[in-house]
C-alpha cells in the first residue's frame, strides 16, 4: 500500500498541532497538570517530525 505522502504528513500535522494546542492550553490553565502538558508538547514535536521524515522521497541507488 503505497499512501501519498501528503496524505501523512497532513494527518500527523493535524495530530500534532492538536497536541501542542492542548499542551499550552493546559499549561495556561491554573493548577494544570506542567508534566502532562510538556510531555503532550514535546509529543506532537515527534510526531510532527516523524511525519516529515516519512514524507521525503526515498533516495535512489547509485
């Protein structure tokens, strides 16, 4: 199954600016839980990464 890199990188964007929002909205929150919303930040980060690097093409073979 060969998905359109688009397709990733688009839904893991989605996926990882959701985490962010919601790690600074908790964050901002008064008595917020500061790990939970670090760790859903640095979360959607990775996936926002990964997402990138699966959306390169694929190096050709000398």
């Amino acid at each position: 199954m060969n998905t359109p890199p688009s397709i990733l990188l688009g839904l893991s964007a989605g996926a990882a600016f959701a985490l962010i929002v919601a790690g600074i909205w908790l964050l901002r929150q008064p008595g917020g839980n500061r790990t939970k919303a670090a760790l859903m930040i640095v979360a959607g980060l990775v996936i926002l990464f990964n997402g990138w690097i699966n959306s390169l093409p694929v190096p050709t073979q000398p």
